[in-house]
C-alpha cells in the first residue's frame, strides 16, 4: 500500500472519530443544560424568560464545539493539508 493510499484511509478514520467523539460530547452536554434549565423554571417559573435566555447562549457555545469537529472532519476529508505534502514526495521521488 503506498502512502497516499494511507494517508486517505487515516483520514476517512480520524475523521469518522472527530464526528463520533466530538458530537457525543455536546449531546450529553446538551442534555444536561437543557434538564437543569427545565427543573429550574419548574422550581422558579417567574424567572423563566433569563433562565431560557441564559440556556440558548450556553447551547449555542456548546454546539459550537460540534461545529468545530465537523469543520475538522470536513478539513480532512476534502482539504487535507498532507496530500499535497505526500503528492509532492512521490512526484519527487517517481
């Protein structure tokens, strides 16, 4: 197998995990957040309007972290920066 064959399993792998890990994450962060804000409007229902205010901006900075991944993940698949690298290598050398 050469390396730009190899280079293209890598990536296909690490980017199926940075999707895996990186969107499991957030998910259970998510979950919490929204359980611990639906208790607290329970317990306090006057207060639901900053409590939902204050929930939306924490979910939107815990999906960023998801977003990150999938840039990432996208970066990988389409973009890798070690392609041209590898490409250059064989080109060199062949």
């Amino acid at each position: 197998m050469d390396n730009i064959t190899m280079i293209g399993i890598i990536s296909i792998i690490i980017s199926g995990m940075t999707i895996t890990i990186g969107s499991i994450g957030p998910a259970i962060g998510e979950a919490l957040a929204l359980s611990r804000a639906l208790e607290s409007i329970a317990k306090q229902p006057d207060e639901a309007g900053t409590i939902s205010r204050t929930l939306f901006v924490g979910l939107a900075m815990i999906e960023s972290t998801a977003i990150y991944c999938l840039a990432v993940s996208i970066i990988l698949l389409y973009a890798n920066p070690f392609w041209n690298y590898f490409i250059k290598q064989v080109g060199a050398t062949g």
